[in-house]
C-alpha cells in the first residue's frame, strides 16, 4: 500500500518514478481520488513535482453515475428456469418454431425451423423501473446459434421502441440503440470493430484485454444505464469473472434531445430468419436475467386509489363463491401499455352479521362484466367495481375478517415486495392484465365494502 509521509511531505517509496496502487490518497487530506482494482491507476512522480492522479474514478469498477459500487443494489427483476418456463415471458412465435424447456440444463430453448421470416420474440410481463440519479444494471445470459447467413439474434434491455441490445445478423455483430424520440424508430448500429472501448477481437490495438470473444458460446452481457434523458449507457461482457467494458454511447454534450423515450424498459430476446431462409436450423438458448437499481430504490410515484361506494355494498350472492370486487389493469394505449404501476394497499370490511370472508389478491385473472373507468387523463391505469364474476390468474396474497371485527381490515404490501405487485401486460398482444381483489362470504348474500391503492411511477 502506498503511504504519504507528512514528515517529508512525499510519498513512501521515492526509488520508483512510476507505480501502480488499488487506491491513492492526495497527500495529508488522506481523500481517496481514484480508484484502481481492477483498474490500477498509474502514478507518476518526480523529486520536483507532487504525484499526477485521475480525479474521477472511471471503468466498470464504478457505476454508471460515477459512484464506487459498494452499496447493495435493490433487485428489481429476476428469472431463472429451474423448474419450467417461469411465467414472467410472454412469447410470439410463427408456425413451425418451438420454445422449449429444457430441465436438465435449465434453460428455454427457441428453435427455429430454416423457413424464411420464422421468429420467436420473448419479453417480460413487467417493465422496470429506471430512477433518476441511480444507475440501473441489466445481466443477460444467453447462448446464441452460431452465425449463419440470414439468421438474425437479438437479446437485451429493449422493447417495440426503445432500448439496448446486442444483435447478431449473419455473421455481422453490433450493438444497438434503438429510440421512437422523433415519432420515427431510430436504430444506431455499432459494429464490434468501431465498439470504442474494447472491441474483442483479441491481439489488436482496440482491445486492451486480448480476448476474443466467441458469440457461439454461452455469454454474459452487462448493460447500465445513466438515463436523465441525456446520459451515458454502457455495455460489455463478464468473461473469466472480470467485467469487461466494450462500448459506451454517450449523449450528454453531444445531442439536442433526448438519446431515447425511457429507459424503463422491458428485457427481450429475438431470433428471426431475416431475409430468406437459412441452411440449418437453429437454436438460442434463454438462461438467466437480472435487473438492478443500484444503490437502492424509493417508490416516489403518484398516489391513486379507488372504493367500493359506502352506500352500495358488493353483495356476495351465494357462500363459497368468489366475486369480484375490485379490478385494475393498465390501460391499453400504446403510450400507457408500459406504464408501472404498484399495488400498495388494501382494506376490507365485512358488514353481514355471523358471516366471515376470505379476500384474495389475483394477478392476471379475467373480471366478467361490469365497466371498466379511467383513473383520470393523467393517469395509466383504468378499474372496474361493477365486475360480476371472476376466473383464473394466480394468488398473490390472501387473508380473512369478519362483520364482528370493531374497524377495517388494512393490508399494506411491504416495500421489499413491492414489484411483485407490479400491474403487468403482454405487449407482443397489447393485452394489460389485471390484478383483482375477489372475496368469498361464508353465507349467502354477504356484503363486503373495499378499497385499492397503487402508486404510479410512471408520470
């Protein structure tokens, strides 16, 4: 470790003109200017002069705002296959493709037949929520098809509109922006031989750590995000467990606009005969994904909420039968579709004497009549409290109370949990899903009041 010696005001070690250190201190202040591991930063020193240091600290062993990653990160998404094919993808795929799990290895596997504009498309149900001021790392795992002419791959942080991701298109690999700012989609392409970090083509100039990446086998890729509209977005791969830094688009200083709408995005993956058939089926393996705010995350959204009338009871008409009672899904519109929108409460109160309820939270069911009501121009999210019946979706939480409880039955979703009751949707079919407060009475006729809250972020 490098010492500064306030006797002599010097750095130990005045025999060496140049040294490498993990970190540098700037002199008797004893402040940390720069950051080396796994970086070192060099340190050059005369008998005339005060050591020369980088003010900033750069590379991967930073975030994407500057910041050392030393705090934990808030997990804003994960999926792995462990068992089957986990339900957070929704999938679009032509005639003659197959997407199968693959249990032993623990992966889907896309498979295209060699027909020509054969496609499969795999996106999350949730888009994730980038915060001001916090980097957002995205990790893929994934094994692409080894490159053949007219089969196009694609996977990484993006949706119909907007996003990064790696491409590979024949033999030909690029990173990708793609931004909808003008009204029109936009896509800058970058070959990996003009990738203006390190371009992984091995012994050349352009890449400092002499791999040579083989897109055949299996990767990890690494995307973070410093959006505020004007940002820097960096993208690479972690190989021999190092983070290696391949290209950064920057767009602060050097554009007049914003680099792209949002970048509260889905993740996705593609694999397309593009432009005519190709000579031998192929295969791109779905292993694993991640997406991370980095050094945490605050719901600061706007507060919405919604009641069953005081003066009109949901009646629950026969015991054992589940009703609806409160329905809210985003709203359709293109613009709204990609919304986040967070349950973040609930209450319920019984008023039928000697009748006890059991209330359940369900995501992605289906409500059967009633009408469904925007929340209000500015908002995303439309609900229904006139539904009739209820059907399928799966059981997020669940509970019970009584016409003899003395005051209302509160649920507050717990902030650690709080994406799980993320408003979801299948945008490959423009369809929001919703998340239903149902309840059942113990007998005939119960009735029941409610209410609902969520926050959206999206604003």
């Amino acid at each position: 470790m490098t010492q500064y010696r306030i006797d002599s005001n010097e750095f130990w070690g005045t025999n060496k003109t140049i040294y490498e250190v993990n970190f540098v201190a700037n002199g008797p202040s004893g402040n940390i200017v720069s950051t080396g591991n796994p970086f070192p930063v060099t340190i050059q020193q005369s008998s005339s002069s005060s050591p020369t240091v980088t003010a900033n600290p750069t590379g991967v062993a930073v975030d994407a705002f500057g910041r050392a990653r030393v705090s934990t990160p808030l997990t804003l998404f994960d999926s792995s296959h462990r068992y089957n094919d986990n339900g957070l993808w929704v999938t679009s795929n032509s005639s003659g493709t197959t997407i199968t799990f693959d249990s032993n290895a623990g992966l889907i596997n896309l498979a295209l037949p060699t027909t020509a504009n054969a496609e499969i498309i795999r996106e999350t149900t949730k888009v994730f929520s980038y915060q001001p001021g916090k980097s957002l790392q995205i990790l893929n795992t994934f094994v692409f098809n080894p490159a053949q002419t007219n089969l196009r791959q694609r996977a990484g942080y993006f949706g119909a509109n907007n996003g990064i991701y790696l491409e590979l298109d024949g033999s030909n690999l690029y990173l990708v922006e793609r931004n909808f700012v003008t009204g029109t989609l936009t896509e800058t392409r970058v070959a990996q031989a003009d990738w203006n970090i390190d371009t992984l083509l091995g012994n050349v100039a352009s890449s400092p750590s002499k791999i040579t990446l083989d897109i055949s086998k299996a990767q990890i890729m690494f995307i973070d995000v410093e959006w505020l509209g004007l940002g820097t977005v960096r993208c690479g791969f972690v190989i021999d467990g190092k983070l290696i830094h391949c290209h950064s688009f920057h767009h602060a200083n050097y554009i007049t606009s914003t680099y792209m709408t949002t970048a509260s995005l889905p993740l996705r993956l593609e694999i397309k005969n593009n432009n005519g058939s190709t000579a031998n089926a192929s295969v791109m393996k779905q292993v694993c994904s991640s997406v991370l705010s980095e050094g945490g995350y605050e719901l600061r959204g706007a507060q919405q909420a919604v009641s069953i009338p005081i003066t009109a009871p949901i009646d629950l008409t026969t015991a054992g039968t589940y009703y609806p009672v409160i329905s809210i899904r985003l709203k359709s519109s293109p613009n709204r579709l990609d919304a986040i929108a967070i349950l973040t409460a609930l209450s319920i109160l019984g008023l039928t004497n000697n009748c006890n309820y059991n209330w359940q939270v369900v995501s992605n069911g289906t409500t059967v009549g009633g009408t469904w009501v925007s929340a209000g121009a500015s908002s995303a999210v439309e609900y229904n409290i006139t539904g009739t019946s209820f059907s399928g979706g799966r059981v997020l939480a669940s509970g019970y109370t009584a016409a003899s409880a003395q005051a209302t039955i509160a649920t507050d979703i717990l902030k650690e949990a709080l994406f799980k009751f993320q408003l979801e949707r299948n945008a490959l079919t423009s369809t929001p899903y919703e998340i239903t407060l149902i309840a059942a009475g113990s007998t005939n006729g119960g009735d029941i009041l409610a209410s609902m809250d969520w926050e959206e972020v999206s604003r």
